[in-house]
C-alpha cells in the first residue's frame, strides 16, 4: 500500500516501509512507507493547495463530486 498524495499513490521518498502484523496472530498483513518528513510537508502543501481550490468552489459542484 503507498500514501495518496495529490491523486497519486506514492511510496516514501527514501523507500523505507513497515509491516503491518495481524493483531489477532501477529502474521504479516502487508507493509506501509514510511513517510519522512519531506514527505510530509509535500503531502501537507498539497492539502492546503486543495482547500484553497475547494474554498472558492460552490458547495453543489464539491457534491457532485460525491454523486
């Protein structure tokens, strides 16, 4: 599984990931990045790009969006 940033599925910047264990048996699930810190503040700057976007958009284009 990567982080959605920006529409876009990304693995971290430096690569690093985690495993996810069961909380049942403790097996292995699957794995997550790692994000850093730049990964962060990217996915960050995107977000608040998004808002201002969305701030200035009427309420029934942003539901139909949903629909």
């Amino acid at each position: 599984m990567d982080m959605l940033v920006a529409g876009e599925w990304r693995g971290a910047t430096d690569g690093a990931t985690e495993v996810v264990r069961s909380p049942y048996d403790g097996h292995p699930v699957g794995s997550v990045p790692v994000g850093t810190l730049g990964d962060a503040a990217a996915a960050i700057d995107c977000a608040e790009a998004a808002a201002r976007v969305q701030r200035n958009t009427p309420a029934h284009e942003r539901v139909a969006v949903l629909m």
